[in-house]
C-alpha cells in the first residue's frame, strides 16, 4: 500500500463529512398523513482544541416510510438503533441532516419558527419518561391547560371543561387538577402525558416508548388507552418501542431500524408472517411465547451493534449476521418491495422478481 | 381496562350521589401541597434554619425597629461638663519695650528692633528700611523715638559758616536759629514748635527735623475699660510725671492732658491714675512692670483683679496658692497662682465641656459611648441597617448578573456559552481582597464622599461575586434544558418567553435561594473586613465592621471591650443566622432529605 498524502487524507475526510441529500422527491398522497423520504439525522463529532468536526454519529441514516390515517406504525429496533431520533427529527424537535419529511403533504422542514409553533398542536409526541416529562413545579391543569391557552383550542370560560374532560377521557381524576407531578404514580404520569398531548387536539402524536417505564400491568392500561382514544379521536400514532409484543398488539405497520436504517416495514400481519430481514427474523425469535412446551428455534445474534459514528461497510448488519455472503461486505442494499406494501432492504431478496 | 365502567363511576360522583364513607378517596384522604408549601413545611421543621431565621429576624427588627426607635442621631457626638483646672491669666515682669505711637503713625516691627539695639548702644540715631530714626533719651528706660529728616548741612570753613538747606522752604530766621547752635554747641534745639537735632560730622554739621514717631516705655497701662486705650500725649505726660515724683519722692501730682485733669499717686514703682471731676476722683488707670494678660483673646481681666495680683506677688508667692477675688456682681471665684520662674500662672476651675469618649454602659447609654462619644448602642443599630442593606443590595445585584449571563450561557450555549464561562473564569482567578483594598485605597486618595463610596461599594463585591451564581444558573440551565419535560414545552408550542420564565427558571430558583442566602452572610463578612480595615464604610456612616476598627488600638481592646465585642457578636450572629436559613433552605428544597 502506497503511503497517503496529508493532502489526500484530508481530502478524503472532507469527502466523509459531506453529508449527502440525494433523493427522489415524494409525490403526496392524501391517503398518508406522514410522509418520509431519505430522512438522515447525523450528529456531529467535535474534537480538538477549535472544536472541528471530524465525523458524524450517524443516528438516522436515510429511512423512508409512509403512514396512513388513522393507523399506527411500531417502530422496532434494539436500544440506540436510533428510534427515537427518528421520532423526534420528524417532529423536528431536532432538526434533519437531509432528507424528506411530510406532514399533511408539507414539508415540515419549511416551515418558519413561528409557522412551526402554529402547527405544532398537530403534531404531539408522549415521552418514555414519564418523571423527567412534567415540570416538578406545575400543578397538573397547568402542565395539561398551558398550551391549550397558548393555542386558544378551546374558548376562555369553556377552559376549565375542556381540562376535566380530557382528564376524565385520560383516565384521571378531575380533582387531580391542583396536584403537582410529585403526588402522581408512573401510570398517573403517563397519563398526564397523555393527556398534555390530546389536549392539543392533534392528528398525529409520536409515542416514544410510552410504556417501557412502567410494570406490566400498568403498560396494559395504558396501552389500551391509547388505543380507545385513537378510536375516539381519530389519531395516528407512531408507536416507538422494542417490545415487540407491545407493538404487535397495537401497530397496523410495522418498522424494523437497525442502526439508523430502517431495514424491513410492512403491514403487521406481513412482517409477522413472513419476516424477511435476518435482523427481524432474530428479533422475531426472541418474543416470549406463554407456553413452557414449546420450543422455539431461537436465533442467537452474537456480539454488540457498531458504533454508529463508524457503521461497517456495505450492508451495516453483516458484522452480526447469520447469512452474510461476501457482497454484503462492499455493497450497500437498496430497498425492495417483496410483497405490497412490504419492503426489506436486504441482498438475499435480491433475484426476487415479485410484487 | 374497562373505560365504560370506569366512567360510570365519575358519573356518579358528579351527579353528587352519595359516595360509600369506606371508600379510600383521595380528595379526602391527602392534603395537597405545593412544592412550594412543601419547602416551607420542611424548612420549619428544622429547628436549626428557625433559630438561623430567629436571628436574622432578630438583627432586622433591632437594626431598621431600633434605629428608628431609639432618641440618638446615627453620629451624634455626646458631651458632658467636667470640672478642669485650667490656665486663666499669666503675669510676666515686662522687660520689653511698649511703643506708643503718635496718632496716625506706624512703627514698623524691624525699626522696632532696631531701635533696641541702637538704645542699648546708645546711639540717638538708627535707620531702618531707608527710613532714619532718632532716638531721645528722657530717662532710664525711657524713650522717645522721631522720625527724622535731613534738612540742612552747615559747614564751616576757615571759620565762615555756610549752610546749605534741603528744604527751600525754610526761612532766614531758620538758619540763624541754626548757626545760634551751632555755635552753643547745642545738641538738640527747637524752632517753631519743632525739634532739630545738630549732629557732628568730620567737617559739618548736619541738621534734622524731628518728629515724635513713639513713647518707648517699660511701664504697662493697666485701664479700668477694655475700650480706653493708651494715647501717645497721655503716655508721654505720665511718664514724665511718674518719673518727676519718683525722683523727688512726692507722692502726687495733678496733671492735665487734653484738657482732663488727671491724679497721678505714685507708690514705689507702680502708680495709680485717677480721673478728677469736680474733686471726686475715680480709678482711670494704673502703671506698672507686670503685665496680667489672660490667655483667653476675649477676656478683659479688671483693674482690681490685677491689682489683687500684684499685690499677692509683691507678697511673695510660694508654691500653689489659693485666692479668693470678688468680681464686680459680688460672686466670689477661685483661682490658683503658682510661680514658674520669671512667671505666675494664674488657674480656675472651669466647667469643660468634654467629648464622652468610652463612657462605660450607663443608664443613657445603655452600651457605652465609643472613642469618638457617640452612643454604642445606636451606631450598632445604623451599622447593622447598613451591613444587612450592602449584604442584600450586593446578592441581589449579584444575583441579577448571574442569572442573566447565567442564563444565556446555559440556554444559547456553543460560543456564548463559551465567551461567558471565560469570563467567569477570568473573574474567578482575579484575587478579589486585593483588588478591593487597592480601590479603597485609590478611594482614599480621591476623597470619596462616604455615601457615594458606599455604593461604588456594593457594585465592587457585586461584580467581584457574579461569576459563583452565573456558572450555577448555567450549570442548572443546561441540565434543565435536555429535560424532557423542556422538549415538551416545544413539542406543544410555547412560546420561548414562556418556557424561559414558567419552566426554566422556576426550577433554578430553589438552588438560587440557597446560594443566595449563603452568600449573604459571606458579602456581610466580607464588608466587616473591609469596613474594619478602614476601606469600606467610613465614617460617619455606621458598619459592624468598622466599629470594631476601634480594637486596632490596644489600649482600647483591653479596656474598653464594651466598645467593640456588641458589633463583633452582631456579626456572628447575622452571618450564623444566614448560613443556618442557607443549609435550612438547601436540606429543604432538596426532595431526598426526609424531615
């Protein structure tokens, strides 16, 4: 191997930060209230004395989904594949590398700060932890009412009813009103949570994790609450977690991430069927199955996920997986549709001539 | 989870049916409390941050009530009389020269010594300042002194007389007058009224007009008025008269002067003069070689009174002795005299009005008085008003910066949170107990007006103690800001004020208030030290810290410690006081410590 020159190096490192925002532009579809196309969230690597970038944590790295009205779409993945960086850059809480996001066929990336803070109420998110997620010196009316007074949703005197009754649709007490976050239990919590994002009388709400805090019996509750109150509002929910029975239970789609890229998304019925990624099927194998009897083929995937700032070369799981063939190593995968509405972005469905 | 049978539950009670008594309800059952109800019921069940509280409470009612109750001014001086021995009057022999002047002249200082010399040389002529003088002898310490003018020269040659006048104006006569003594060898002769003196030269004569300038005398006029004072031709008349009757032993005269018929009697040395009106004769003056002067500029010191004196001394004095003078209205008054060599001093008692410095505790001034006699117990009192008042002026004025450059270092972050947090380090490696000696100092030199020195004060411990709160808000701030309850407030769209001032900086309050309050008591110490030092409160302002001043002085820190130990425990008290209300607060606002 010739030696590099600084020049080529630097060159090179040049070349790697360019982050590229290479796509085919949506056409909308009113059918889907959201819409992602490519979407990269990277976040920088500051090193040194002058705090230069010298790489990028690659959380979100081009995933493209689309999801209907009035459905729910699990987004699965094992912890730090970057799901909820995926949540949050759609709702542009963080803001995008590159890449497409439609909401209602808008970009959400055009609009202004103020045009944003208008269209916010739309768009809610329901945080994973439901103690770090209320302000510890609120009372419960304020954290719920403050953004339905900033928003004027509802008439000044009708104020007061409208709280009691999201409470009440939440499952809260409406003497709850005064109480501070303190005197309230996970469960509680979460559904104040909740109920700070109905409040706002939105179309489509991100729930990040809604669940992963609380003990089982509670995770239910909730659970089925939002499901009753998809039923009576009309929501769509992107339903962030890695309990894959959990999102069995509620999803109508579902998508698999593995370090920043979406690897499989399909109908739910589709992907439990048939799932197709070998990072699904491993994922799949490890649901728990109430029956001691049975047995299950478990598929072992060995060693840790990469770093996500230096991801491997050509399809990012073949450090990890079972049927790595030796293009996997050089060659990146492109999507494909296998079945209608069910993609998979791996090099084994590559002679698949179907759909 | 079955919602409908929930639901009908909250039905029921809404429709306000009766609820089973067993039931565990919670609007029953748990008292709501805020945080904030929460902090304060914790903050009084540690009886540690009460008795902190009870101090502070303490030192605010006896510093702002006390003041205002209490009678004294912050720098009212307080006196007292004191009976003291002091110096009246002295009484000298007088061996120099009084010189009265003729109506209208002047007999300059250095002519005056001049003229000492040239007596004591016996010389009857001197000049001084280009100005000729001569001196006529009368009698042993006796002289008169003329101002003299050169008006001829006579010169005789081959026995002709020739004289040659300076003043054209005299006549013929004149200069016969002249050559008449010239030829009796006349020293001194007069011509029209006036005198002229002859004096002998190598080969002529000169001749001079004279004009009486003075009366030299040993002799004092002693005069029963302070308004009469002595005139040249009552002078030159008494002399003369006084020396006549000394020489032949009569013991009176009448003479008159300017038309008022005087008596002189004279006896040894000192004589008595006596104005005579229709032959009744009343006390005019009297003449002696004692001078009795009081030391007071205003004080006329009466005839008798000296004659009291004199006649004690021509006695003799030995040692102190005490005597007894009635004045004028008949009210007997004590003096000392005592010799002291050629001198007596005369002493009274007097009524002194003295300043009451380190008066012990007493009834009016229930602590004492300090060095300068003001009251102890009311300059605490303003010295505590104005500790506590730079303490809170400095935090909150320090407070302010913090929060803000706090604050936008920990909310905007990257380069201005860099800028600031350099600049707090910047701040925090300036060592601050120099820099403030060396602007007291520099202070000093301007003259600083004490109460504007005040507040340049405050605003240096302010600017010096900004940087502790600025890297606390933003090290809150930031931790604060990746809250996810932070990230809700944009996820639900408020506005930026909005989240700043109800969710920001509601929760870096509680760590505030303790730093804060701990502070406080840090700013109160540190303006005791430069109080006390001398550069931070001055005089006549009231500071604990410089009341205590007073121990630089031993002799007072031994003595007087009712002086300086009241402002010292004042000081401990109020800043035990805070740092008890600061661990109080802080074990308080803190949701682990169960109390």
């Amino acid at each position: 191997m010739t030696e590099k020159s600084k020049r080529q190096i630097a060159a090179e490192t040049k070349e790697r930060l360019v982050i590229e925002d290479n796509y085919i532009p949506l056409v909308h579809d009113d059918k889907y209230i959201l819409e992602v196309n490519a979407l990269k969230k990277y976040f920088p690597i500051k090193d040194g004395l002058l705090q230069r970038v010298t790489g990028h944590i690659k959380a979100v790295d081009g995933i493209s989904f689309k999801i209907e009205r009035g459905t729910t779409m699990g987004l699965v993945g094992e912890s730090g594949c970057g799901k909820t960086t995926a949540g949050r850059t759609i709702l542009r809480l963080t803001e995008k590398s590159a890449g497409q996001v439609l909401f209602n066929g808008k970009e959400v990336y055009d609009y202004t700060k103020k045009e944003l803070q208008a269209i916010r109420p739309q768009m809610q998110i329901i945080f994973q932890d439901p103690f770090s997620s209320l302000s510890p010196r609120l009372p419960i009316r304020e954290i719920i009412g403050e953004a339905v007074r900033e928003h004027e949703i509802v008439p000044r005197n009708e104020f007061n009813d409208y709280i009691n009754d999201i409470m009440e649709n939440c499952g809260l007490q409406p003497y709850h009103r005064d109480r501070y976050p303190h005197e309230f239990s996970g469960g509680q919590r979460q559904r104040i949570c909740i109920a700070r994002a109905l409040a706002l009388n939105p179309d489509f709400v991100v729930c990040d994790e809604p669940v992963s805090a609380l003990d089982v019996s509670v995770q239910a509750q909730i659970i089925n609450l939002l499901m009753d109150l998809q039923d009576k509002f009309k929501l769509t929910y992107l339903f962030i977690s890695h309990d894959l029975s959990v999102v069995e239970h509620i999803s109508d789609t579902i998508g698999v991430m593995y370090l920043g890229d979406l690897v499989e998304f399909g109908r739910k019925e589709d992907i439990f069927r048939m799932p197709l990624h070998p990072y699904t099927k491993a994922l799949f194998s490890a649901i728990p199955v109430p029956d001691p009897t049975a047995k299950i083929n478990r598929i072992l995937i060995e060693g840790s996920m990469p770093s996500p700032a230096n991801p491997p070369k050509g399809c990012k799981f073949h450090t990890r997986c079972q049927s790595c063939m030796e293009m996997c190593k050089t060659v990146v995968p492109v999507q494909k549709e296998i079945e209608p509405g069910h993609y998979v972005v791996c090099h084994l469905y590559n002679d698949y001539e179907g759909a | 989870m079955n919602r409908k049978n929930k639901n009908n539950i909250h039905m029921e009670d809404r429709q306000g049916k009766p609820v089973d008594s067993m039931a565990l309800d919670d609007e029953k059952r748990i008292k709501i409390l805020s945080p904030g109800l929460l902090v304060f019921k914790r903050f009084i069940r540690n009886k540690l941050a009460i008795t902190g509280a009870i101090f502070i409470l303490a030192m605010f009612i006896f510093s702002y009530f006390g003041g205002w109750l209490m009678p004294y001014r912050e720098d009212e001086v307080f006196t007292k009389y004191v009976d003291m021995s002091k110096v009246y009057a002295a009484v000298s022999e007088n061996t120099e020269y009084k010189f009265i002047t003729t109506d209208n002249t002047e007999f300059p200082m250095i002519a005056r010594s001049q003229f000492v010399l040239a007596s004591n040389n016996d010389r009857n002529l001197f000049e001084s300042q280009g100005v000729s003088y001569s001196i006529e002898k009368l009698a042993d310490e006796l002289f008169v002194v003329f101002n003299t003018r050169e008006v001829a020269v006579v010169s005789i040659i081959l026995g002709n007389t020739n004289v040659a006048l300076s003043d054209p104006s005299m006549g013929p006569s004149f200069i016969e007058r002249l050559e008449e003594a010239v030829d009796a060898g006349e020293e001194t002769f007069t011509y029209n009224d006036k005198k002229y003196l002859l004096v002998q030269g190598k080969k002529n004569y000169l001749a001079y007009e004279l004009e009486p300038l003075a009366l030299a005398t040993l002799n004092r006029y002693d005069f029963i008025s302070a308004d009469i004072s002595v005139s040249y031709d009552f002078a030159f008349a008494m002399e003369l008269a006084m020396h006549e009757l000394m020489e032949t032993g009569e013991k009176s005269r009448l003479i008159t002067v300017g038309g008022v018929e005087y008596e002189m009697e004279v006896e040894e040395e000192k004589a008595s003069i006596y104005l005579r009106n229709n032959g009744d004769r009343t006390l005019y003056a009297n003449i002696s070689r004692y001078l009795v002067e009081s030391i007071y500029q205003d004080v006329f010191i009466s005839i008798d009174f000296k004659d009291q004196v004199k006649a004690m001394m021509s006695e003799g004095v030995e040692g102190v002795q005490d005597f007894v003078y009635v004045n004028i209205d008949g009210e007997e008054e004590e003096y000392t005299i005592e010799r002291n060599n050629t001198e007596w001093v005369i002493r009274w008692i007097e009524d002194t009005l003295v300043i009451k410095a380190y008066d012990p505790p007493s009834k009016e001034h229930i602590m004492g008085t300090d060095g300068n006699g003001m009251d102890i117990l009311t300059r605490l009192m303003y010295g505590g008003r104005i500790s506590l008042m730079i303490g809170f002026i400095v935090v909150v004025i320090e407070t302010m910066i913090g929060i803000i450059l706090g604050g936008i270092a920990g909310y905007f972050g990257k380069w201005v949170d860099n800028l600031i947090m350099r600049i707090v380090d910047t701040f925090n490696s300036i060592p601050s107990l120099p820099i403030i000696i060396i602007i007291g100092a520099m202070m000093d030199a301007q003259r600083v007006d004490p109460k504007i020195r005040m507040i340049y004060l405050m605003f240096i411990l302010a600017f010096l103690g900004w940087p502790g709160i600025a890297r606390m808000v933003r090290g809150q701030i930031l931790s604060l800001r990746e809250q996810e309850f932070m990230i809700a407030t944009e996820a639900t769209g408020l506005s930026v004020s909005k989240r700043i001032f109800k969710h920001l900086v509601p929760n870096v309050i509680p760590q505030l208030i303790v730093i804060s309050t701990l502070s406080l008591g840090g700013v109160i110490l540190t303006e005791s030290v430069l109080s006390f030092l001398g550069l931070g409160v001055k005089f006549p302002f009231a500071s604990w810290g410089n009341i205590i001043n007073a121990v630089s002085n031993v002799h007072v820190m031994t003595n007087y410690l009712f002086v300086w130990i009241p402002a010292g425990f004042c000081i401990l008290i109020t800043v035990l006081g805070f740092n008890f209300i600061g661990d109080g607060l802080r074990d308080a606002f803190d949701p682990k410590m169960k109390r």
